[in-house]
C-alpha cells in the first residue's frame, strides 16, 4: 500500500463543475503539499498546509489530521484547470523529504 | 523576481557524452532540490542541499550523477556518461528553508 494515496486517478469533468479531488496518507506528517502540473510540464506549488483550510481564488484545500486525509476542491471549473494535480506529504521525522502521491489528471472540457 | 530558473531547457544527446544541468535559485532561498521525472516512477528527490552544503544524497542514482553548489544561487547536475536510461525530466526547486517550494521550468533530457 502507497504512503499517499490519491482519487481518481483520472477525472474528466465540464466547464463549471464542482471538482474534488482527495489525498489520503498514513504516514506522520509535518505539512501537506498540493502542486499542479500543466500539460507543458511546470510545476507549480498550489498549497502548503498542516491544518484546516486555505483558498486561493477558486481553489480550496483542507486537512484533517485526525483522518489523514485532504481535497483540494476547484469551483467553477475551467479548461485552463486541466493538469495533473499533487499531493505530496512532508515526513514528521524530516524536515525537508516528501513523499509523493501518483497524481490526478484532470480534464475540463468547455 | 524570475523564478527558478533552468537550463538548458532540452538537451538531446548521445550515449556516454557528459550532460550539465544547471539551476539558478530564488533569491534569498538557501534550500535547493533537484528531482528527476519519469512516467514509471514519477518524481524522485536526487539531493537536497541546505546553504550550500548537501544533507541528502541518497536519491542519486550511482557515481554518474554528480550535483555541486558552488554558491549560494547556481547549482550543476552533471551526468558522466550519460546513458539511455536517464532520459527523464530534471526539476530543480528552491525554498527558504523547508518552506513551500518553487520548481523550475524542468530539463528535459534524451539520451540516445
């Protein structure tokens, strides 16, 4: 069993969705990490967070650390969100290793 | 501020030639990270460097792969020699301390 899981896999969704996409781990964890990978290949860091919620635009996070568990969730879906997204878990005994999860490709179709 | 910042961004190259990576850090990071990226094992963390002094080598696959900080904004990742094998896409990032970090654009390396 991975150390951080991802679901789906796979998402295809229309414009104006609600998307929710979920990271579970069973590590000890000291944050979390959400990135997004654009079809050209960029990383880029969404959220970093070690309790509760954070939004950015549309986006949204949330951890619960008792359940090990975290969405991202994306409203009002767009095409231009289509991209692999995430989750990546700081280790409790490191300060710097994360382990990653497999990642979602999400597609938006106008 | 740019970004990280890579290059070169596409590197193609023959078996057995040296390969040199090299990655320009935010300024005021002193946390550097290179990753490889492959279909059929994702991203792999190679070495982290923490103010210019490498604390985790332990990804980097053999003695091919050799990663240097000569100051505190620019790192190399060199392969000598290079083989099929490591064609994948090289990502560095950087981050103040263990904070969020910020990749660069990537080296996609083929290595015929």
């Amino acid at each position: 069993k991975n150390e951080v899981e991802q679901s789906p896999q796979n998402l295809t969704a229309q414009e104006g969705e609600f998307i929710t996409i979920n990271c579970s781990y069973s590590v000890g964890i000291s944050a979390l990490h959400w990135l997004q990978q654009h079809p050209g290949g960029g990383i880029v860091s969404l959220f970093m967070l070690s309790s509760g919620k954070k939004k950015h635009g549309r986006l949204i996070a949330t951890i619960n650390i008792q359940e090990k568990h975290s969405s991202l969730h994306i409203t009002a879906s767009h095409p231009r969100d289509s991209a692999v997204y995430i989750c990546a878990v700081g280790l409790a005994d490191s300060n710097y290793q994360l382990i990653w999860g497999a990642g979602t490709k999400l597609i938006i179709k106008p | 501020d740019a970004g990280v910042i890579q290059s070169p961004r596409h590197e193609v190259t023959e078996m057995g030639q040296e390969v040199t990576l090299r990655c320009k850090l935010i300024s005021g990071h002193n946390s550097l990270f290179w990753y490889r990226q492959t279909m059929m094992r994702g991203l792999e963390l190679l070495i982290y460097f923490n103010n210019n002094v490498p604390i985790d080598d332990s990804g980097m696959p053999e003695d091919r792969f050799s990663a240097k900080m000569p100051n505190a904004s620019f790192s190399t990742l060199k392969i000598q020699p290079s083989e099929p094998r490591d064609s994948a896409v090289y990502f560095c990032a950087s981050s103040e301390n263990w904070g969020t970090q910020y990749f660069g654009p990537g080296t996609r390396l083929l290595v015929l």
